[in-house]
C-alpha cells in the first residue's frame, strides 16, 4: 500500500487552488489540436465537487448561446494552466443540481461579501 500512496502523492498538484461551490472560476485548459497546443479559457459557476485526493474533480457550468454546457475537470489534471476566482458564491447546499432547471437571473448565484 505504501508505494500506491506515493505514486499518488507525486500525481497531486503543488499549486493548490481553493475552490468551493458556488464559485465562479475562470480555467486556462490546455487543448491539444494535431502537434499544436493552445489555451482555452472555460468560466463557469462550480455546481459540484466529488472525491478527495487524486481523485477529485469539479463541474462547472455556463450558460453559452442560451444553451447550458457543463464540463468536469480533474483538479489534479496537467492540462490546467491556471485559474482564477472571479467571484465567491453564497450557497447552502453541497451540490447545485437545481440549477439546471433555471434560466436567466433565476440561475445566478448570490456573492459573498464577506470572506
């Protein structure tokens, strides 16, 4: 067991970033399109965290041409150049599944104002 925590444990990210639900992130994400590799900028509100460790991932969703995208990053993922925390959602829940149902203002989050 102990060489499966460590090759875990040189899988995990050394620039850990702070994310909670409701946020709202902006992620570089690193694509790759034949022998090119180029940048692409995803910004969504985080509905879900699952798992721990190596394990863990997060979905964002975003509302683009009126049509709801959701995507799922792994947080230890190399693919992830950097991210950014544009606002701090207020919620109460753990997962905000209910979100997908709404449209418009009614699917917006509260901001937190203080940290």
């Amino acid at each position: 067991m102990d060489l499966l925590k460590k090759i875990q444990n040189e899988q995990l990210r050394e620039d850990d970033f702070e994310l909670n639900v409701g946020d709202t992130l902006r992620i570089s994400y690193r694509i790759k399109e034949g022998e090119k590799t180029r940048l692409q900028d995803f910004e969504g509100t985080v509905i879900k965290v699952c798992g721990g460790s190596v394990n863990k991932t997060f979905t964002l969703r975003r509302i683009s041409y009126g049509v709801g995208v959701e995507r799922t990053f792994l947080y230890n993922s190399p693919r992830i150049e950097k991210t950014k925390v544009v606002r701090r959602g207020k919620v109460r829940r753990a997962k905000l599944n209910y979100l997908r149902d709404r449209q418009g203002k009614a699917a917006k989050v509260k901001e937190k104002t203080a940290y």
